[in-house]
C-alpha cells in the first residue's frame, strides 16, 4: 500500500486570513446586485433607494432612444463583434462612431476600445518605456497608473495639481521623450486641473499630454464637449500635444472609451496598443447606442443646467453641516461631490445611516483614497430632483446630529455609542 504524507502547508491556506485582516480594517469591499427603478432609484439587493453613486451623470443610461438604436442594430449586426478591430471586428458601426466621436470632441481623428481601464493601461506603454519619462499626477485615476507602470518609463509623480513641482521635474529630466499623465476632473476628489496651464508646460518642454476627461465628458464644456472644449484648446486651437481620451459609460450612458487627437499619435496607437491590437472590438450595438447618445449629449443644455442647480442645492446646504465633527466638503463644481469623514469605520458608519434611510451614498476608503481621507462620494445627476437632494441633505443632517451627540456623551464619559459613529 502507498502511504499517504501530510499535506503541506500552501500559501493558499493564507487567504482566508488575509481577507479576514482586510475586514478587520473595514475595507472590505461588497458587491450588490441593482436593478433600475425609475428616475435616480435603484433597487439594490431587492430594497429600493435613492441613489447618489452612478456615474451616469445626464441619467441617459435608460433613455428610450439610446435602447432603440441598440435594438435595431442586433436587427443589422447581431449581437457580438466577431473579431478584433484589425481582424474582422472594425464594424461599420464601429467606424461611424470614431467619426462621430472626433467630430464631437473637434478633434482630427478618434480611436473607440471597448473599455476605460483598458484605453489608459494600452495606449500608456504605446506612448513611452525604456529610457522615457512620464510625469504623473499623485491623485491620477488607477488605469492612469498602472498603465505608467505597464509602460516601463521612468515614473516621476508629483503632488496633486502642483504644476510648479511638475516644471521642476520636466526640466530636471535628460529623457528625450516625456509624457504627462492626469485626469481632467479628478475621480475621488471632483476638482477640475487647470488644462491651459499644464499644456503650456508641455509646450515648453517638449511633452505629450494624456487627459482622462472620463467624468468630464458631457458634462463640461459647450453642448458637454469635454473639459478641453471648456479650455477652448479644440478645433482650431487644439494642439498636437494633446491626447484626449474619455469613457463612455458615465455621461453618455453606454459602455466603452475612445482617445482623440493629432491623426498621426492616433494612427501609432491603433498600430501599437495592445489591448486594441489583442483584444475583441466592442460589439457594434453599443457603438450604434452610442451615437444616438452624442446627438442626446449635444442637445442636453437643460440637463446640464439641472445638473448645476442640483450641485449648487447640495453645497449649500452641506455648508450647515456642524463643524465640530470635522468633516468637510472639497471644492468642486462638477457632478462628483466628496464628503471627506476621515476614518475608514466612520465613513462606512455614514453610509450606512443613509442606507436604513433609502439612500445609497458610497463610502469611499483606502486605497482608493489616502488614508485618513475616506468619504462619501456623492455623485449628482440630472436625473436627481431638487426633492431628492433635500432628502439627502435631511438624512445628512440627521446622522450629523447623532454624531454630535455621540461626542457630547463620550466628553460627558456617559457615552454608549458605538465609535463608528464618532470616529
């Protein structure tokens, strides 16, 4: 008979332990299963809520039209791709959409993928590697860095927005090719980066410049071009410099991203990224879904006008919030308003309160933001009422009140509070 040895100890044993420490640091992260319901409602895990956590800012993701054009292209096309875009997958409608899509943002030639996160971490490495440096800022989105990472460069990050510590860096560099990397409305944070300003330092030290206008796009700019187009740096004025790349499941309601620019840098990504070059193209349901989406987008100033009365209803009344609990709204005009709470325990506490009120409010933690800086990140769309953002504001206020009273009990030494809600 064969003996039978033990087991050894394997390093898979350890992961029931590690996803147990990463409880215990109340950064375990949840998935739930939602469904529309009507306006900014959802139902999630069965129980219906007001949600302040989509990214579909001008709440066109359930627009008739846009599941209509969806429809009659199956009819036309079918359902999948059948290939990658430089196989048998560049549909008609696919390439219909990069015309669209150039025109929309004025800009000489556009590149769609079928995902944001794999836009930036493809066309990063195309850009630049060995011996190159790229400049990135210490806020950027994670497919910002870690496609900075893919692409071998060397790495120079600097503090976010700080463009007089960026100049330093570029002119202290001997690369002969540079690349600055940022998002153009910061994702966790909502502060919009002073495009002019950081194109003028490409310029002068012969840089390319990658946007993300991901949370951009639709929102800002004449009829929601984009925050390059609210810099005036499109059209005429738009530079080769730029490589301006944005998402397409936020504002416009669908799901994929393009990059626009210069036709040249356009044409060596389309010849160099791999995860165009390797991977199947979008189905051209959604490109079809997509151009009735800009043609939604370039008509919507009344969404967008809704959209900034809503922002302006919800930062005036956060503004009452007590100061003592020291929580604190950062500056914002865009559809991403953060509520910073500080502790990890503290925010998951919020968003909870919000939730036994029917309110879906995100508690933003490590390492998705910096430490000590969790949140809520409330996201605003022109689905929301006036209506819905009081109820907010009312639920807000409701749990700002417990919290102080909380922190009157445990300074009194009689409280019975749990710390979460004070911490």
């Amino acid at each position: 008979m064969t003996s039978r040895t033990a087991p050894q100890p394997s390093w898979l044993d350890e992961i029931p332990a590690r996803l147990a420490d990463i409880e215990r640091a109340h950064l375990l992260r949840r998935r739930r299963v939602v469904e529309p319901a009507g306006g900014a409602r959802l139902r999630v895990d069965g129980q219906t809520m007001l949600a302040f956590c989509s990214n579909d800012y001008l709440g066109l993701a359930s627009h008739p039209a846009l599941s209509e054009a969806a429809r009659e292209a199956t009819h036309h096309f079918g359902v999948g791709s059948g290939g990658s875009p430089l196989v048998s997958g560049h549909s008609a409608a696919n390439d219909a959409l990069e015309h669209d899509l150039a025109a929309f943002v004025q800009l000489p030639r556009a590149l769609y993928f079928y995902a944001g996160y794999a836009t930036n971490t493809g066309i990063i490495p195309a850009l630049v590697g060995d011996g190159d440096a790229l400049f990135s800022d210490a806020l950027n989105h994670a497919c910002l860095i870690d496609g900075a990472r893919l692409s071998r460069a060397t790495i120079h990050r600097y503090p976010h927005a700080d463009l007089a510590a960026l100049e330093t860096q570029l002119a202290a560099s001997p690369a002969r090719r540079k690349l600055v990397i940022s998002d153009a409305v910061f994702s966790m944070d909502g502060d919009l980066i002073d495009i002019p300003a950081l194109l003028a330092l490409c310029e002068h030290y012969d840089a390319l410049l990658l946007l993300d206008d991901a949370h951009g796009l639709g929102v800002l700019g004449p009829q929601g071009r984009g925050s390059l187009a609210q810099a005036g740096l499109t059209g005429p004025n738009a530079s080769r410099r730029v490589l301006y790349m944005a998402t397409l499941g936020k504002a416009a309601g669908v799901a994929g991203a393009f990059v626009a620019g210069d036709a040249a840098p356009i044409e060596w990504l389309l010849q160099k990224t791999r995860t165009y070059i390797f991977a199947t193209a979008a189905p051209p349901l959604l490109a079809s879904a997509l151009r009735k989406s800009l043609e939604l987008i370039a008509a919507a100033d009344d969404l967008r006008e809704g959209l900034r009365q809503r922002i302006a209803q919800l930062r005036e009344g956060l503004a009452t919030l007590p100061p003592e609990l020291g929580w604190h709204l950062l500056p914002s005009h865009t559809a991403v308003q953060a509520l910073v709470i500080g502790s990890n325990e503290a925010a998951l506490a919020a968003m909870e309160s919000l939730r036994q009120r029917g309110l879906w409010v995100p508690a933003i933690r490590p390492p998705t933001v910096p430490a000590g800086t969790a949140r809520l990140r409330i996201a605003l769309s022109a689905a929301h009422t006036a209506a819905d953002v009081d109820e907010l504001l009312a639920a807000l206020g409701a749990h700002a009140t417990d919290c102080v009273a909380a922190l009157q009990q445990k300074a009194a030494g009689t409280s019975a509070a749990p710390a979460a809600a004070i911490a």
